[in-house]
C-alpha cells in the first residue's frame, strides 16, 4: 500500500476531467494529506474539498514555464499531469497547443528528475492513435491491435509526442538515485457533468427548436466513457502505479466502461432527450460529400480570416473525419494489470449527465 500522508500534484486540476479528478481523490483517497491543483486559471470552488483528512491547495502557475511547475512539484509523492490544451477547431495557434501540451510535459518530467518524484501519471487521448484521416475503421480495438496512425492536426500531433515522452522516461533516475515510473491513460470521448463541447450541443439544438438533424451514420460507432469513470482509473492507477511500478510502468491503458457505442449523435441523444431535444432523419439528410465540401470551405475561410479575425467552426475536415470514422474500444487490461473496474454503471453514468443537462433548461427559464 502507498505510504500515508502523501502529496499529490495534479496539473490542470481546474479543468474538465481534473476537477472531477480532484472530487474524487477528496472523498476517496485516505493516503493523501494534501492535493495540489496546479492551474493557470484557479477554481476557487475546488477549496471546499479540504476536509479532515487531506486538504486541497490551490496553485496558479504555468505549465510551460518550467519554474512555475518546479515549484508546485517540490515536495510531491505523486504528479497526475492532465494539463492540456485541447483545439481541434483551430481557435488556437498550434505553436501554443505544442508549448502547452510538448513543452509543458517536458518540464513536469524534468521537475520529477530534479525534485526526486517517482511516479508520474499522464493523461492521454484516444487521438493519439485516431481516428486517423483514411477514416480506417478501428473496431473493438484494444492497446495491441495494429492501426495506421496518420495525424495532421497540431492537438493529436502534441500529445502523441507527449505520450512518447513520458513512457520513454519509465526507468530514469531521479535526485536521490530512485526510479521514475510512468504510465499513460488514453481516455476515448470523455462526457458528463461539465463537459464544454455538450453545453455548445444543447445551445445549437435550441436555436434550431431543440432539433437535431443527423449528418452521419448511426451505423458509425464510438466509444465513450464517463468522467467519473475516468477520474477513477486515475486514482485505482496513481495507488497501483506505487504497488507494482514494475508492471504498470512505461504501459499505456484506454480507459473504458459500459457506456454503449453509439455514434456521437445518437450518444448525445440519450442526454438532449430529456430536454425534449428530437433527432431528425434516420439517415443523413445532407450527402457525404456536400458535408466534406462544406468542411473544406470552412478549412478555406479559417486561412482567409486568420488574419483579422478567428473562424473556428465544430467542422472542419479533421473533426468531420473523426465523427464519421467507427472507433470503439473493447480491452480489460486495465482489470488485468490493477484491478480497474468503472465506479459508475451506465445507467449512473447517464442519470448524472441528464441531471446536469436538464440544469439547463432552469438556466433557460430565469433568464
């Protein structure tokens, strides 16, 4: 078992998947005394996590200024690094996604070799394989299956490269002479309480008279896992990671539950519904190739812009691509190698998102 009274970093703390990270490591976690929550941008409301048993500090701080992360990491047993800047839209310049995401692991890895930490978490993506842009097909694919991964975007470029930085620093000697172990999760397209891109759906749908008009298959499916699924793998992992390095170390796990695969609209459906949201057409209404062409005018007009003004629509070529390319993942290795099992059923899983989703609808209404 890992020692009592540890610290525990957690970069990007104040985010979507680190608040809820952070929640849970609160309430679950008795061998942590302190968490730091590391962020450029502080949730103020995460302070009223302390409670007797740990407390929650918050630290603002840059992650691409390797002082700032030096000084959240001093002291550290264990660093969970989910900062990231997450653009698929190109509403950020891709130097910036790179500093973040590339340089910003660089530094919490040499923070960890030069403060003496040993255990190192990193949050990872699904992008980091795919869906590529040949739109192959991965079904029910897990850590081992062979895919061609081909990336052109800055944001799976940034954290493929991050990815490979930290399972490379699995076996380092740090200050003191002890090893640094590693380990990566690869969430697939994380949903629930908080989730940015689902409040965006629902304001979309209520301009549109809480319609939805299908633009892709449901035969196109994905796989999706809940927040608090996610935030859970972290923890069962960061105690593990500590309990058996020497299994854990330099691997990488998808992260996984119940959650049905579905297409990303049908998926997004069993929340909206309940907002009295409908889904229009059992096909596609618009052809494949008006949808692409409207894509490539949208990639068109961001170049155009760019210089007066950001163009960032959800639909370019790369976003098209990825919601209309079957990528589901079908793995227990994460059972296998420590024991993970989801915290939430599905049905848990989607009554906290509806829950959430329809706090909407009194947002609407005192307006």
């Amino acid at each position: 078992m890992p020692d009592e009274g540890q610290v525990y970093v957690v970069t990007g703390g104040c985010g979507f998947l680190g608040s809820h990270l952070v929640r849970m490591l609160a309430e679950r976690s008795r061998n942590v005394s302190e968490i730091r929550v590391f962020d450029l941008h502080l949730d103020e409301k995460l302070r009223t996590l302390s409670n007797d048993h740990v407390k929650v500090r918050l630290v603002r701080g840059d992650i691409s200024s390797v002082a700032d992360v030096q000084a959240a990491l001093r002291g550290a047993h264990l660093v969970i690094h989910t900062a990231s800047l997450v653009d698929v839209w190109g509403r950020v310049p891709a130097s910036k996604i790179t500093q973040v995401n590339v340089t910003g692991t660089e530094n919490v890895l040499r923070a960890c070799e030069e403060e003496g930490i040993q255990y190192l978490l990193y949050t990872s993506s699904m992008e980091v394989v795919g869906p590529n842009l040949h739109k192959d097909p991965f079904y029910r694919g897990n850590e081992d299956t062979e895919y061609t991964v081909y990336h052109n975007q800055p944001y799976p470029l940034s954290k493929s490269k991050a990815e490979k930085l930290v399972l490379e620093a699995n076996g380092r000697k740090v200050k003191g002479g002890q090893i640094l172990y590693t380990c990566a999760l690869r969430p697939t397209g994380i949903y629930g309480e908080g989730h940015e891109l689902m409040r965006q759906f629902y304001k979309q749908g209520l301009k549109k008279g809480r319609r939805v008009f299908r633009a892709i298959p449901a035969s196109t499916e994905h796989g999706r896992v809940y927040v608090g699924n996610v935030a859970w793998m972290h923890l069962v992992a960061a105690r593990q990671l500590q309990d058996r390095p020497s299994t854990l170390g330099g691997q990488v796990y998808f992260c996984y539950d119940q959650s049905p695969y579905k297409s990303y609209e049908d998926f997004n459906m069993e929340f909206l519904s309940s907002c009295g949201f409908r889904m229009v057409g059992s096909r596609p209404l618009v052809p494949y190739f008006l949808l692409y062409l409207l894509a490539l005018l949208n990639s068109v007009l961001q170049w155009l812009l760019h210089p007066f003004c950001t163009y960032a629509p959800i639909l370019n070529p790369y976003t098209l691509a990825v919601a209309s390319t079957t990528f589901t993942v079908q793995t227990d290795k994460a059972e296998r190698h420590f024991g993970y099992k989801p915290l939430f059923s599905w049905e848990e899983s989607r009554r906290r998102t509806v829950a959430w989703v329809r706090s909407f609808e009194e947002g609407e209404k005192s307006r």
